[in-house]
C-alpha cells in the first residue's frame, strides 16, 4: 500500500534522459494522432459499425507503444535494485499508470459499443468511456512536462512544452464540436435568421474557449518557466494542425503557426512573467487579440464573414478579456497582511 502510495506521488529519483524524454514526447505524439485519425474517419467514412478499425489500430498502438516502453524501463530499472516507486524517472510513473487506465477505458469502451452501438458526433465525445480515455490521455501525454516541472529549471524545455500542446490538444478533442479551427462558423451565411442566431453564438463561444484554453496552457507554462522562442508557435502550430486536419481545413494550419508566432513575439517584446506582472496582464491581451484578429481576418478574405462587425469585433475584444482574467489566476495580485493588534 505504502509503494501505491509512493507510485502516485510519481518522485522517481532516476534523471530522464534526452533520449528517454523525446522517445516519450513522440510516442505520446504518435497516440494523440491516432486520437485525432479516429475522430476524422468518424467525421468522413460511413459506416463505422465496428470497435474493430484501422483508426483504431492506430490508437491503441501508440498506447500500447508506450506502455512497453515505460514498462521496459521499469523493468530494467527494477533489476538494477530500484524499488517500485522508483522505477522510473520523476513525472512518468503517473504516465504508466494513465496507459493501464487507458487500457482499461479501452476494454470498457469497447464493450459499450457491443452493447450500445457506435456513437455519432457529440455523443462520441462525451460518451462516459471516452471521458475515461480522456483522463487516461491527460495522464500519460504530460510526463515529459511533470518531469520538467519537478528539475531545477527556470526555462522550459521544448519536451515540455510539446507536452503542454498534446494536453491542450487533448482537451481540444473533447470540444471539437465547437473549435474555430474545425467549424468555420463566422463565415457562414445564408441560413434562416434563428439559425444564425445560433450558429453565431456557437461560433463566439467556439472562439471564447479556444482563446482560454490555448492562453490557460502558456500562462501555466509561464507560472512556472521562461519559454524559449518558438514554444508558442510549436504549441499552437501542433494543436492547430491536429484541429485542422478533422474537417481538412488545411489553409487553416499556417494561420495556427502565424498565430503563435506573433505571440512569441509578443513574448519576446514583453518578457512577461511572474516577475513581470504589468507585462503579463498586457501580453494576455495582446496575443489573444492578436491570434483572433488574424483567424478572423483570414476568414474575412478566403471565405468571407457573415457576421456583422459588432459581432466579429467585440469578440476579439473578448478573447482579449478572457486573456486578462486568466492572468489573474496564473499570478494573483498580492494578498494584503493582517496585523492582529
């Protein structure tokens, strides 16, 4: 029970490797692309009647791909006089145990789907075996970024900060449903007036939680590291390419780099941090606006958008917003004293 215990803390003194961390970083890679491939056959190939597929296969593969690596390294470490809650390095203990429960939401899904069928669209995500799956993902994609959370840095390494965009594109999956990068709602038009009531507020929420989503993950980072240049464009790059892909809206994909490019600048303008909190608040405005002003602006001139201007405007302004209020989470102003007299 003690060594359950000390295997959840996940504070294995064993240093990762390079090798062992990128070996990690594109497996994990490899298993949320088999998420997304999933998703997309589900979106573009009728009859999908069966838990046996080869998108599937592609899934589970990179899982079990992990779990034998990890496993491996376990076993090596344990021979070598380890005891079992040291087995592996500081951050992917926590992984391991993610991969059994994926397993695990694996065989439970599966008999859902003999049992209930396959599910369609919005009922796919959230169906309670794949909410399962989902925290099984979250566990095992963020061990390289754990495990740079727990060593003595001050500036993130680039296996962490792919790890952040797979936990970013993990949640992403989840509310597929209603991502700008999958659902070019702003530019749709001729439909009747209550449907594009609601197809505009969908869109503005769609761009809301992206917009908190993508700046909660880099203002995480930034609680706890300096980022190097490129780390927001790598992070947005990767995400928008996986979202991208679902409905093959692929001129979509270099607007997610440019996106995160700009935000790198932004970055390198402003060296916000908690050390630098005036630039934080200002670069959490900025780079939102910033990356919502050039997706909408792309729609603008390939698509064309068939929102009014209030509504195109003041949601730039919101994702802004959202930004700033975010900060406040990642740095609090401080907290007063109080002298008992």
């Amino acid at each position: 029970m003690a060594e359950a215990r000390e295997l959840v803390r996940d504070r294995g003194p064993i240093p990762p490797t390079r090798q062992f961390e990128w070996t990690v970083v594109a497996l994990c890679t490899w298993l949320m692309a088999g998420a997304y491939l999933d998703s997309w056959a589900h979106r573009h190939l009728a009859g999908l009647e069966t838990f046996f597929t080869p998108w599937h296969a592609v899934l589970y593969s990179g899982m079990f791909a992990i779990l034998a690596f990890l496993a491996i390294t376990a076993l090596r470490n344990r021979d070598r006089g380890y005891s079992l809650p040291q087995v592996l390095p500081a951050g992917y203990s926590l992984s391991l145990l993610g991969c059994v429960l994926f397993g695990i939401g694996g065989v439970i899904d599966m008999a859902w789907h003999l049992r209930f069928g396959i599910e369609v669209s919005l009922a796919a995500l959230i169906s309670p075996p794949h909410l399962l799956l989902m925290l099984a993902l979250g566990l095992i994609v963020t061990g390289p970024l754990r495990a740079a959370w727990r060593r003595q840095l001050t500036r993130a390494p680039f296996t962490a900060v792919v790890s952040a965009s797979l936990l970013l594109s993990m949640f992403t999956f989840f509310n597929q449903f209603d991502q700008p990068l999958v659902n070019t709602l702003a530019s749709t038009k001729a439909v009747a007036p209550d449907t594009i009531r609601y197809l505009q507020q969908l869109g503005i929420l769609g761009i809301m939680v992206q917009t908190a989503l993508l700046t909660g993950v880099v203002l995480y980072l930034l609680s706890r590291f300096t980022l190097p240049f490129g780390s927001i464009t790598l992070l947005a790059g990767l995400n928008g390419a996986l979202l991208g892909s679902l409905e093959q809206h692929f001129d979509l994909i270099p607007i997610a780099i440019v996106g995160g490019l700009l935000a790198d600048l932004v970055m390198v303008w402003l060296r916000p941090g908690p050390d630098r909190v005036v630039a934080l608040r200002f670069a959490s405005f900025i780079g939102p606006v910033a990356v919502s002003s050039l997706y909408l602006g792309f729609l603008q001139v390939t698509r064309g958008i068939g929102w009014p201007i209030t509504l195109w405007l003041g949601s730039i302004i919101v994702s802004g917003a959202i930004g700033v209020l975010l900060s406040y989470l990642s740095v609090h102003p401080p907290i007063p004293r109080v002298d008992i007299a």
